[in-house]
C-alpha cells in the first residue's frame, strides 16, 4: 500500500496509530454485512457491476451522477473509482468499496437504494466499508436532508461527511492548498481503515 500524502504528518508504513476520530470511524456504526430479510431493490434501480481481476485496491463507489467517486479516487492515490458500479473480483476475497453521494434528496435517495442493494445480498464479491457524502451547496444542509443522512447512514457500517468546496466548484482541481481540515480528517480516516485490516471484513490488501 502507498503512503498517503494527504496526511497532515508524513510517516513511514504502516503509518501513524490513528487518533481518537480515525479510530471513532474505524469501528462500524452500522451492519458490517448484507443482512437476512431485506428485500433487493428492483432490477430497474439498481447499480450494474463489472467484473475486476482481483481486489487489490479500494473502490468508490458513485450512486449516482456526478456523486464526485472521480474526486475521491483523485484525493487517496492507490484507489480507483467504479464509475456508478459495483467492481466485481472472483471468489473468495471480496473487494472493499465505499459508496459515494451528494446531499441533496435525489444523491441520499440513490444512495439508499445502494445500501440496500448491498445489504440485501445481491451484491456478490464486494465489502461494503462505508458511505461517503459530499455537501451539494454551501451552509447547512436542510433539517429534512440531515434526517434523511440519519436514516441513509444507519444502512452502511460508517459515514463520512465532506464540506462544500467553492474552488472545486469552479473546476480547480483538488490540492491540499485548496483542501479544508475536515477532508484531511475524513482521509486520514480512511487510510487508516485501509491500513488497519479489520476483522469485520475479509482483508483483500
């Protein structure tokens, strides 16, 4: 795995021990794992697959258009992203995705039919780690979308949560000049999953 360069402190493999917060996000919220009795999304709404030779990254996965999976990829080198599908490996050891959205109705409700698809048990060959959402306008988000996260995040083991970034808007590409503390965070966070092998999922790396 390559060092990551969007940590505050460079350190050398296997990197730093996380702290309180990357540890908080290392432990899983919500269902680890897809769960008996809940129903499969129909054909129609759910995400298409394409096979992988192996899992040997992480993938982001985008529920819907512009869920800004590119962007992620772009941010943690050594990712890949999935472009709105789900990358399938041959058995036996499932590749680990998180799932990305925007905030707005229309990107939490995609990416509730998502989790859903994953915890119905469709979805064979991958491990699910999480779900990211990025801010789709500035200020708060409105008191019905911040419910609405509530209940989309309790379907998948973590979230993480990404600010409105008016330069990346505008088309400048990310960089940690342009980069606020609360992505470092949820990076850090991140590579600190990647990194830590959790017994709650097969470890692909």
């Amino acid at each position: 795995m390559t060092q990551n360069p969007w940590t505050r402190q460079q350190q050398p493999e296997p990197g730093p021990a996380p702290g309180p917060a990357q540890t908080a996000n290392l432990t899983p919220r919500g269902p680890s794992a897809p769960q008996h009795g809940v129903p499969a999304p129909a054909e129609d709404q759910r995400l298409p697959k394409f096979a992988i030779p192996a899992a040997d990254t992480l993938w982001w996965v985008g529920a819907h258009g512009g869920a800004g999976e590119s962007t992620m990829a772009q941010l943690l080198p050594g990712t890949r992203a999935a472009n709105h599908r789900w990358p399938i490996p041959p058995p036996p050891v499932p590749t680990p995705v998180i799932l990305v959205a925007r905030t707005n109705g229309s990107g939490l409700r995609a990416a509730q039919r998502a989790a859903t698809e994953w915890a119905s048990g469709v979805v064979q060959g991958v491990a699910v780690l999480g779900l990211v959402l990025i801010a789709d306008a500035s200020g708060r988000l409105p008191r019905v979308l911040d419910d609405f996260a509530d209940i989309v995040g309790g379907g998948v083991p973590r979230v993480w949560e990404l600010p409105w970034i008016e330069e990346w808007r505008r088309g400048e590409a990310p960089t940690p000049e342009n980069t606020p503390d609360e992505v470092f965070e949820v990076l850090e966070s991140i590579y600190a999953l990647r990194a830590s092998n959790p017994a709650d999922y097969p470890a692909p790396y």
